[in-house]
C-alpha cells in the first residue's frame, strides 16, 4: 500500500494506525501530519470506534519531523505552520474520545518520541530506543518537550532534551514514557491484552474519563476536584454506571449492551 498511513477497522472497533514510510523512519513529513489528522478526525466521529492502537512499518517507529523537507523551506511562516499543524494533530489524539496507544516497533526521536508520548498508552518492544535528539543538531525539541514533561519526572526530562541522548525500552518504562517493555515476540500479545481490558469496559465512561484525566492535570487541586466530582456525578447517572454498580451490589457480571 502506497499511502502514508494505513487504517484498519475490525468489528469490535479497534482502530489500527500504521506509519508506512519505513525508507524515510515514518519521518512525519507534511504528507503524514495530515493523513494522520485525517484519520483521528474520522475516528472522532466514529460512535462505534472504542480504541486506537498505532504502530509503524519498518526498523523505525519514527524518526520525528522529515528533516529534509524543513530545509527546502528556510522560512519562519513555513516553519511556524509546520509546528502548528503538527501540533493541532497531537492535541487531536488527546481529545478522542477513546484510549490511543502507541506500538513501539523501532527507534522514536524527536517528534517520534513526543508521539509516544503524547499516546494515552504505550507498550514498546525491548528493540526500541528513545531520544529527543533534536540538540545535536542545533535544534532544541521544544515542542517534542510539552508531552514529554507530562510523562517523565522533570529532571530526566531535562537530561534527555539537553544531551539528545538515547534511552532504551526499559528505561523508558522505568521513566514512565512507556507503559510496558517486552520482548518482540511478545509486543502484539501485550497490547492485545490491553485491548481487551479496554474493550470490556462501557464506552461512555473511559470517553468522559479521558477527558477528565487532562483536564484535571492542568488545574489547581481544588479546582480539579470539583471537575472530578462533577464528572463522576454526571458518569453515575449514566445506564452502564447504573447497572455496573447494581451488578456488583447484587454479586453478578454487569450486563453492558
């Protein structure tokens, strides 16, 4: 298939992005920024969507933005733009309704690496490596630095912006820009098993949960916990809250439609 990005749609609403530009690293060149968008915005409007597992083809998960493609444009108007529009499409993964986790095949650099993290969840292969490696270059990952601080204890954050240095998969884990670290063979397995949890759960409350879970991170902890409340008074009157908690009062598996 010729196309940037392949989506596929199973029956239970399981999502499947996969980068397909493995001879430039799923560079996320212009191209791929909007197909990407695209493919999040029909997801978003999607009712029977309930999870999004993106991946990549090839030795890279991606290598960040497509380098070659910045310096044929040397202009602030193109490069405040390409930031923009890479921007409005990592936003768009948080606001989706539905948990987005990230398969981590190969190496992640720079805007590679602010994709990991900017994914709800993500499970990485003990072959992959991590770096936001734009320093070496002259190029400080500032935007690469937004999610990744909303991930990673502040002063290892600091460490890799500043050196560009790699991590690999379980020091990833143990920093908490991934979920899990396993081996390759064992890479789909895990997050089909994160899939199924998810799966098993009403629709309705990780959508509202999400959305809570930002919000509430940006918020002073007073504020965030009238939201919180709020959420979960407006979650409880909801038919699946209603008969999940009834299930278990009455010692039964809920029966969500």
């Amino acid at each position: 298939m010729d196309q940037p990005l392949i989506v596929e749609r199973d029956g239970r609403g399981v999502v499947r992005f996969t980068l397909n530009r493995p001879a430039s690293f799923n560079a996320l060149s212009e191209e791929m920024l909007a197909a990407l968008q695209s493919a999040l915005d029909a997801v978003a409007a999607d009712e029977g969507a309930r999870v999004v597992v993106l991946g990549a083809q090839g030795k890279a998960f991606s290598a960040g933005h497509h380098l070659k493609e910045m310096i044929a444009h040397p202009s602030l108007d193109y490069y405040q733009r390409l930031f923009a529009q890479c921007s409005r499409m990592m936003l768009a993964i948080q606001k989706l309704p539905v948990p987005v986790i990230a398969r981590v095949q190969g190496l992640a650099t720079a805007a590679g690496c602010q994709l990991v993290a900017q994914c709800d969840l993500a499970v990485a292969s003990t072959d992959a490596s991590f770096a936001v490696s734009g320093v070496n270059f002259g190029l400080f990952c500032s935007t690469p630095s937004v999610p990744l601080l909303r991930n990673v204890p502040a002063k290892q954050a600091m460490e890799m912006l500043v050196t560009g240095d790699f991590i690999d998969a379980g020091e990833a884990a143990r920093r908490g820009l991934v979920n899990h670290a396993v081996p390759p063979a064992e890479l789909d397995a895990r997050i089909d098993q994160l899939v199924a949890s998810i799966l098993a759960k009403p629709r309705v409350a990780l959508a509202m949960g999400k959305e809570l879970f930002y919000r509430q991170r940006e918020m002073g902890l007073e504020a965030a916990y009238q939201l919180a409340g709020q959420t979960m008074a407006a979650n409880m009157m909801d038919g699946c809250a209603l008969e999940g908690v009834t299930a278990f009062t009455q010692k039964r598996k809920p029966g969500w439609a």
